[in-house]
C-alpha cells in the first residue's frame, strides 16, 4: 500500500530466453529480492511476460538484476530483455549494466579491434541481447512526485556524469512526453 | 579574448568545449566503473576530435582545466560524494552581448562547476568582459516542503540553457531546471531587454533541446508552431520528429530513445549561418530533418559524440560560444 514514503510500483518484463542444447536458469531480482527464478528447456525459444508489483522507496534508487546462468556454453544462446516498463514508465532496455562471464583464454587470443567490438556489445552495443552468461542490471528512481527528484541522493552518481537519472513516479498521469510512455 | 554572443548563428570565432574527468570514477559504484571508464576513453577521443573540427574553422577552443571531482563537496548545508564532470559547460554559463554568468544550478554537485572555467573567465574579464556569479543555493534539506515544486524557490536557480538569446530578446523556461527566483534574477539583470516565457508545459528544461534558430526567420524544433508565442509568427519552421520509430537498435551511436525532454538533433551547433554541426547519428535516424536543412542550402558537417545519448547531452550542450561575430 501507498504511504507517504513507500510506494507500490508495478513491473512489467517482455524477455526471451534460447539455448540450443541445455537448459538455463534466469533469475530476477529487484533491490535484491528475488522475484523469479526459472529454468527453461533447451531447444525452444521462450517467451515471457512477468508483472509484478513492489514497494519501492520514495527518492531510491531501484535495480533490477538478470542473473543468466547454466551448466554448457553454446553460442546460440541469449537472454534477450524486449520491454521493461514501471509505472508504465519505459525503462530504456538499451541503457543496462552488463557484467559477462568470459573466458578469459578466449579473450587473450582475440585482436585488438576484436576486443573493441565486443566491449562495444558488452558496454552499449547490445539492445539489451545479453548472450554471455553473467548479470545484466536496469535502474531507475521512484518517486511520489517530482518534488522527489530535487536532492536525491541516490542518483548523485548519474547527476556526476551530467546524465539525467530515469525517474519513474507515482502517477502515470505525470508523463507528459509520448516516447516516456509504454503502450504495450 | 572577447566575449560577445547576440545570437546562436552568427560566425563562431570562440567557445568552450568540455571534457571528460576521469577521476569521477572514484566516486562511482563498482559494478559500473569498467563501463564508465570505456565510456569516458571512446568521448575523450570524440571530444578531441570535435575540436579539431571547431578548429578547421578557425575556432579558438577552450577546455577546461581538469580538477580532482572525486572530492565530496562539504557545505553547511549539504555534502556530496563528488564534483560533476565539465563536460557540458553550457549548462552553467549563460552569456547575452560581453557578460558572462556563472548560473546557479538545482545540481548541488555543481556547485564549483566555475573553478573548471576558470582561467576562461578571468582572461575575459582582463580582456574588459562582465562577469557575474549567481549566489551559489544553499540546497537546504531542511527547508524543503514534499509538496514543494520540482526545484523548491528558496534561492535563485536556472541552467544557463533554461535560456535562449536572440539578439533582443531572451526566451525563457523556468520549469524543470529553474525556478521563479533564477528566472526573477535574470530579469533583473537584463532589464533592457525583453524576457519571454515559454509556457512551461511545452517547453520544460533546457530551451536547447527544444529548439534553434538558424537564421532570423528560420527556426527548428520538435513542436507545433502553434506552441510559439507571437515573436515568432510568420517565421519559417523545420520539424525535428522527436519520436524514434521505437526503442530499436541501430548501431553503437543509437542507443536510447531520447527520454526527458531531450531531442538531440535539436542540439546541433551553429558555425554561422550556412553551416551547422550534426552528431553523426541524423545520418541514421531523421532523414527529414537533414533534408530541410538541405532545402535551405544549410551545409551539413556531421561530428562524432558517440555517446551522446548515454548522456543525455547534444553538440549544444558540449560546448558554450564565447564570440559570435556581431
């Protein structure tokens, strides 16, 4: 339930989830709590819609964690995040904290320019595809209302880089601009 | 040097271009400092090109001299975990004819944004400029009402883009990066001159990602002619289309959907009046608006910000105009 300072904002997750020949496990967390954790058959491309609601903090940073884990490596295999909306506020899938498991003496026998484009995948250039095994991570801030933004000191970090910190707040009525808002 | 801006198009002789500040990653969480870092390296090199380029038109560019923002910031009032980078020096500078302010920003990490400039601004102000400093706000958590607007009116605060000069006048938002008192305390500067204030449920923020004039007459922009106030009535418009088809991937220079309010194409830098700078990523995402800009034999010369949607910053924003030819 709503109080002053806590809120109950709700999650919607579009992801698709592949792997050729054996099984893989997706976890998800929000602020650390599991929300779900699942293991999916090889073979098949799954499709999966997760809603759920949560209590989020008033002027807190929030992190929703995908940990993609499994027992054999292949190259056909992705966890691929489509949509991520809260509040029905668009969490851009785009903008995401990337940490792969990568061999490392495969790593050591690539080409500069090699380790160039991947590091371009892994950092930004993934549209949100993660086919490494590892942990991918969104954030975004809640707040009652805009009041909340001022000061807060969960996204002093963002506000360092001169980035704008991806608020969601308590009314979806609050936004204003059309690509802010999921449709789906 | 000299400090003289009337307008946003006439020929660039001068400018600020910010950079980068590696030691913020000091002041940055783990998980995310490789990223950052990468980040942070792949701009350093666009930066030094895009001054390369400033300079191939006989711009003189100057960047700032690089502090340790790892600092935390300790006032009375507030404390920080470190100072923002200066790599958007148009967010704390407002210059209208030879003054030149250093605004005061709702960011409390910006507090001392100046000292990065500051050999700029003491040259300038040798070489017979004004120069004023906003009072720095207190950022007093105690004073702050939760029913309180966006940025609270204790004390006068407004983004140097909250602003947009063109010669007369000065339009004016004083929503979402300012409030009433930094707006108050500009009029007061500039008495002589017309301040108009845009409606703030359209323009919000930063006047630069809203809109351009590239010439009297000719203006681009994201919205309706119809949401312009009479100055502009019978002015020419080019449309910015500020929706991406969707949130799709392109390549490695697109990869966000210009949230909050920030339309980057909106954001090129005028050379003078027949030449503006481009981020590279128009080629890829509006073909209209670089096709206008043709029809009004504008010559395109497209710059590498490669990570300007990361950001959130446009050309713009990057860099701050010092002398525009008057």
């Amino acid at each position: 339930m709503h109080t002053n300072f806590n809120l109950n904002f709700h999650h919607k997750i579009n992801f698709e989830v592949f792997h050729d020949r054996a099984p893989v496990t997706v976890d998800i967390n929000l602020n650390g709590s599991l929300i779900q954790s699942k293991t999916y058959t090889p073979g098949l491309v799954h499709k999966e819609k997760l809603i759920f609601d949560r209590e989020v903090l008033d002027g807190a940073k929030n992190t929703i964690q995908f940990i993609f884990t499994g027992e054999q490596e292949s190259s056909k295999k992705y966890l691929k995040i489509k949509n991520i909306s809260v509040q029905q506020y668009k969490v851009n899938v785009m903008k995401n904290y990337y940490t792969p498991i990568i061999n490392k003496e495969w790593w050591n026998t690539l080409t500069d320019s090699k380790k160039k484009y991947y590091k371009d995948v892994i950092y930004i250039n993934n549209n949100g595809i993660f086919g490494w095994y590892g942990i991918s991570e969104y954030e975004y801030y809640s707040g009652i209302d805009k009041a909340s933004r001022y000061l807060c000191d969960a996204a002093a970090e963002d506000r360092l880089l001169t980035m704008t910190p991806r608020f969601v707040y308590n009314d979806p009525a609050t936004i204003t601009l059309p690509w802010d808002k999921d449709e789906n | 040097m000299k400090i003289r801006i009337k307008n946003n198009y006439e020929q660039l002789h001068s400018c600020m271009l910010g950079d980068v500040d590696f030691s913020v990653l000091g002041s940055i969480s783990k998980n995310k400092r490789e990223k950052l870092k990468y980040i942070l390296e792949q701009t350093q090199e666009d930066l030094n090109n895009y001054k390369t380029q400033l300079e191939s038109y006989g711009v003189d560019v100057y960047r700032p001299k690089i502090l340790d923002c790892s600092k935390p910031v300790v006032t009375p009032y507030y404390e920080t975990i470190g100072h923002r980078i200066p790599l958007t020096p148009s967010d704390s500078f407002f210059i209208n004819n030879n003054t030149i302010i250093e605004t005061a920003s709702w960011t409390p990490e910006n507090v001392f944004i100046g000292m990065y400039w500051r050999d700029v601004t003491r040259q300038a102000f040798s070489n017979g400029a004004n120069w004023l400093n906003m009072p720095p706000p207190l950022h007093a958590k105690n004073e702050i009402d939760p029913m309180d607007d966006e940025i609270p009116n204790f004390d006068p605060i407004i983004d140097g883009p909250c602003m947009y000069l063109h010669d007369d006048i000065i339009l004016l938002s004083e929503q979402g990066a300012a409030n009433q008192l930094g707006t108050e305390w500009m009029r007061r500067q500039f008495k002589d001159q017309t301040l108009i204030e845009l409606n703030p449920k359209i323009f919000k923020g930063h006047l630069d990602s809203h809109l351009n004039i590239l010439r009297p007459g000719l203006i681009v922009t994201w919205h309706s002619p119809d949401d312009f106030p009479e100055y502009f009535k019978n002015w020419e418009f080019i449309k910015v289309e500020p929706l991406h088809p969707k949130s799709e991937f392109i390549d490695s220079k697109i990869q966000d959907d210009d949230y909050s309010n920030t339309v980057l194409l909106c954001n090129s830098l005028s050379v003078n009046q027949d030449t503006i700078l481009v981020e590279t990523t128009a080629k890829y995402n509006n073909n209209t608006f670089l096709k206008e800009l043709e029809k009004h034999k504008m010559n395109i010369e497209f710059v590498k910000f490669e990570w300007e949607h990361f950001f959130g910053n446009g050309l713009t924003c990057i860099t701050l105009p010092l002398h525009r030819e008057d």
